[in-house]
C-alpha cells in the first residue's frame, strides 16, 4: 500500500528537530516518522472518511436488496469506480449496471427485496483512488506534524509511542484525537471526502 505522505513532509512540516525528542540522528527520526507517525496519521485519515484512499480491486460484498433501481454501496467501499459482477439471488446483471461513487444502478429492474431474500445481492467492484489526492497528501502531511508536535510537547519519547500505539492505549488515543492531530482545517479539506448519501436517486 502507498503512504499518503513521505516522512520528510512530515519532518519539513512539525519543524521539529531529532534531538528534541532525545534521538540520536536525523535517520532515526525519519524511521520512527515513517514506521509510526504516517500510519497513525493515515489512520486518522481513514476513520474520519470512513474508507481509505489506496485502489482495491475484486472487492466482494453482499448486500440485501433495496426493493429499487439504486443500491447503497457502503464504506468502507468507496468510492466505487466499476464492478466486474454484481448478482441478484445468482442471476448475473453486471451487464444491466451503472457505477456511480456510492451506489450502483440497475437499468434492467429493480434490486429484489423480500423477507425470504435477505443478502441476496453479490456485487464484485473495484473501488478507492488510482492515486492518493494532492489535499489528502497535504492533510496527511499536517495532521503527521501535529502528532510529533504533539510528542514534544508531551515529552514522549519514541519507544513510549511505539509501546502506545502498538497497543493502542487510551491515552494514545486522546493524543490522535481533535484537536491535537485532525484541527478544524484539516476537517475542512477532509469534509468532500466523506459521502453523503442524501442526493442518490
């Protein structure tokens, strides 16, 4: 999987130098960036979307039916590019079906829906981001320098962060949460990522 940004940005970004956190030398800083600090702030990333930026292939979900034409796709498979098969109680449709962000569209009838045919719906797809967007890199970007912002200012050390977020205590948990790490700003940028499915239909 790609990282949504490179340690450097992130090391550029917080300002930050190795030996306020007690480390040895710059390579050092830029591993523990790199093996802690991007997947925390990717993590952070995600949750807020609610799905990932990376490009996934031959996803397979089954759903119930809508009793419709339109078919919610949920997170975390989104945003949906194409589907490859989508089946109604084994009948092969994909041929009849529009892909559309966060639903899918049945020309040929309706997503059947009866109490006897619950998850009766497979669909196949491929989903997410053929490349990590420019905002999403800059959000990671920022939100990677507010965690080691946040570091210095706590006076973590880095072997106290790795022990953290490999167990993912509660109090690392109320280091990566607003506003330490996702700020008002980065929610803005964020905000267009996170579908709605108010306006399918």
């Amino acid at each position: 999987m790609v990282d949504y940004c490179s340690a450097l940005d992130i090391k550029y970004a917080s300002q930050v130098r190795y030996t306020q956190l007690g480390m040895l030398n710059d390579n050092d800083f830029e591993q523990m960036i790199t093996q802690i600090v991007v997947p925390a702030a990717m993590k952070i990333i995600d949750s807020y979307c609610q799905h990932d930026f990376h490009l996934n292939t031959g996803g397979t979900i089954i759903l119930d039916g809508s009793g419709d034409q339109d078919l919610l796709i949920p997170s975390p498979y989104l945003p949906v590019i194409s589907t490859s098969s989508v089946l109604i109680g084994g009948e092969e449709v994909n041929s009849q079906v529009k892909a559309y962000e966060s639903y899918i569209h049945y020309e040929g009838g309706v997503f059947t829906k009866t109490e006897s045919s619950r998850k009766n719906i497979t669909v196949v797809l491929t989903y997410g981001y053929a490349s990590i967007p420019v905002d999403i890199k800059y959000a990671c970007t920022q939100v990677g320098a507010n965690i080691v912002n946040a570091m210095v200012r706590r006076k973590l050390v880095p072997n106290v962060m790795t022990e953290a977020f490999s167990t993912e205590t509660h109090g690392f948990a109320a280091l990566l949460n607003v506003p330490v790490a996702l700020t008002a700003d980065i929610k803005d940028i964020l905000d267009k990522y996170r579908f709605s499915y108010m306006d399918v239909g």
